[in-house]
C-alpha cells in the first residue's frame, strides 16, 4: 500500500489545475488576457489585506506622512 499524502508534489495544488484546465493549446492573446487576470485577482487579494491590516492598526495616512521614520545612520554621507 503506497501512501500518496507523504509524497511530495512538484506542483502546488493551483498549478495541477491549471494544467488540468488548460491542457490543450491557446492563443497568445488568450494567454496575455489569462495572466492579467491572474495578475489581476492576485493584486486585489494583497489590496484587500493592506486594507484589513490599515483598518485593524488604525493608520492614519496623515500620521504616516508626516512622521520621521527613517533609519538612523552613525555617519553623514558626504557628496
């Protein structure tokens, strides 16, 4: 009995099925549109947990203008 579950897939699960999906050859405007969807959804999953995260601390985007938060330096960097 081989127990599947212990071996390591080369592939995450997202990648399986998109190569179940897509196992056949599309045009590369199709392709171009598929990625920025990909891009697209992506983006808006990192937005969407920037927004959550800024509602969550309470940032105020004033606040963070306008602070001085840089990193100190032991010595001034001469031109």
């Amino acid at each position: 009995m081989v127990m599947t579950d212990s071996i390591p897939q080369p592939f995450t699960n997202l990648q399986l099925e998109l190569l179940k999906i897509f196992s056949y050859k599309i045009d590369d405007r199709d392709l171009l549109e598929i990625k920025r969807m990909l891009g697209k959804y992506f983006a808006d999953k990192a937005s969407d947990l920037a927004d959550k995260i800024w509602d969550e601390k309470q940032l105020n985007a004033d606040e963070i203008l306008n602070s001085h938060q840089r990193t100190p330096y032991s010595k001034k960097f001469e031109a």
